[in-house]
C-alpha cells in the first residue's frame, strides 16, 4: 500500500461541515503541515489525512519518536511501526469509513469499531455519523488522553483531558461493551481475544439509544427550554410548547450535532458549528403527555 499523501479537502456535496471550525481545547496533536498531517507532541503517533482520488481516508502510525521537520512521507511507514489506513468513501448506503488496511489485508468495515494500535494509542470508527477519532495518551500512563477527531475527512475535534474521553468515537453502552471487545494491533496482525482476525469482515452495528433519541420524542433547545420555563401560565406554556414542535419539525435541534454516546442515562454530543459538548437528556414534569428531552451545554 502507498502511503504518500497528500491532504486536499475532500469535497462532496454532505460534507457542508467543511467550512466549520473544530471543537479545539487544549491540544497535544499538532497539525504540523499545510498537507494535513497531525502528530502527538511526544512524536510517536502520526494521523494523515488523505483526499487523493481512490485514496480518500485516514493514516495512523505509531512509532519511534519523530520530530515533525524530519517527518517524510515518502518513508512512511517507517520500519517497526504499527499503522493502519481507514477509507472513507460514497457507498449506495451513504458515505462511510469502508475498509482497514493493514499491510496487504484488507478488512471491510461492517458498522463500527475499536482498534487499538498499542496499550496507548486507539482508532475508533462511528459510521452512525460517520466519525472517527485518534486517542493516545501519551509517553507514559501518567500523561492525560489526547484526541483528534474527523467528520468524514474533516476535523471536527482536537483536544486534551476531559474531551478525550467525552469526544471519543464508538462509545458504547457499557453493558454492551462488555460483549463487544476492541481489535488489537499486534505484530502488523489484527487480532481480537488474543486470536487473529480471520474473516473479511470487521466491526459491529450499534446504534445509539436513549428514550431522546426515539421517534415520539420531543427534543427542546436549551433556549426553547429557558422559555418554557419562564411562563408560568399552564395554557401559555402548552401553547408554547406546541409552537416548538412545529418549529422543530421543520429544523431538528439535532441538526449539526454527532451522538457520540448514548445510553440509559443521556446523551453526548458535539455542536460542531458552534464549537460546543453538550448533553441532551429527559427533563422533569409532563407537557402535553409527552416525552420531552432537551439539550444543555457541557463544560469540559
């Protein structure tokens, strides 16, 4: 596989995100060149972004420590490195993360999943949004988890601390967690339970759930929410709330927004327009005998 890429913004006509700016705190991965590669501060994990025709998709390595000047594309990988290359690409159900490669195997992404490239370093892939992100933590275990993150090609998050693991793709319900286990990395081989991968298929679908997510729910703005609240009258505030719903009907609170995470408990999610975490989750008290939800900004 030929690694040498070069970053142009990929352009398609559902990536109308590509004029935002990303969800940025404080941040360990460094966009090092104008080409669009991303390197951890401690120079051992490596994340290009690739738009060349027939090679859209994303590059991480992980490997002996590089400063980013000496950082060459034409020798990437470098020898004793582990790395693999995700492909995004248009498929007849949507645009997607579709394939793994690693070395010369190639895997086809069914839904999502975890890979851990070493004990400190994971790819995550969420085709429900799709998104993929790039955790590390750093040169040792004392050091805070860092992340970049990517809508289709274009970074959405990069971070360090709390939005690391807020802000990580695939997170699944814990109970589910505890049946769907991350792939492993070892030795250029993909493994799982200590077992190599031996099908050509790789990943699981899971969808987010959470009562805010089903279709008879009603989601409210934060905004929409302060004023319902401020009415004290029954009848005004039903009016109100109805008023909502027509609104949101046509506009979705949800519009803009990646679920992150959902389970019993709420909702994560990023505001990639306005640069913002936010949870969403039931608020108490009945309006109209439905089931209301409403989304909240989250300090990090």
């Amino acid at each position: 596989m030929n690694h040498r890429i070069v970053k142009v913004l990929y352009r398609v006509a559902f990536l109308c995100l590509l004029t935002w700016a990303p969800y940025e705190a404080r941040a360990d991965f460094l966009l090092t060149m104008a080409s669009g590669v991303y390197q951890h501060k401690d120079g051992k994990t490596k994340v290009v972004v690739s738009s060349k025709p027939g090679a859209e998709g994303i590059f991480v390595m992980e490997g002996a420590p590089v400063s980013p000047q000496e950082f060459n594309l034409a020798s990437t990988p470098s020898e004793g490195s582990s790395h693999l290359f995700v492909r995004f690409q248009q498929t007849d159900s949507g645009p997607r993360y579709s394939e793994v490669l690693i070395g010369n195997r190639r895997y086809v992404v069914a839904g999502n999943l975890t890979i851990r490239l070493s004990e400190r370093t994971s790819v995550s892939i969420d085709n429900n949004n799709p998104y993929i992100s790039v955790v590390t933590q750093g040169g040792n275990a004392t050091q805070s988890l860092s992340i970049v993150g990517f809508f289709g090609l274009t970074e959405v998050v990069r971070g360090t601390g709390n939005s690391a693991v807020l802000l990580a793709a695939n997170q699944l319900d814990p109970s589910v967690s505890l049946v769907i286990k991350p792939y492993v990395l070892t030795n250029g081989a993909l493994t799982i339970n200590d077992n190599a991968v031996t099908t050509p298929t790789i990943g699981t679908y899971v969808k987010p759930d959470n009562v805010c997510l089903h279709a008879d729910t009603t989601i409210l703005s934060g905004t929409q929410l302060t004023q319902l609240r401020a009415e004290k009258a029954e009848a005004a505030r039903v009016q109100i709330f109805e008023r909502f719903v027509v609104d949101n009907k046509k506009r979705s609170p949800l519009k803009d927004h990646l679920i992150l995470k959902a389970d019993p408990a709420g909702v994560i999610l990023l505001d990639v327009k306005g640069q913002n975490v936010r949870q969403m989750a039931t608020i108490s008290g009945s309006i109209s005998n439905r089931k209301v939800c409403a989304i909240s900004d989250l300090a990090l």
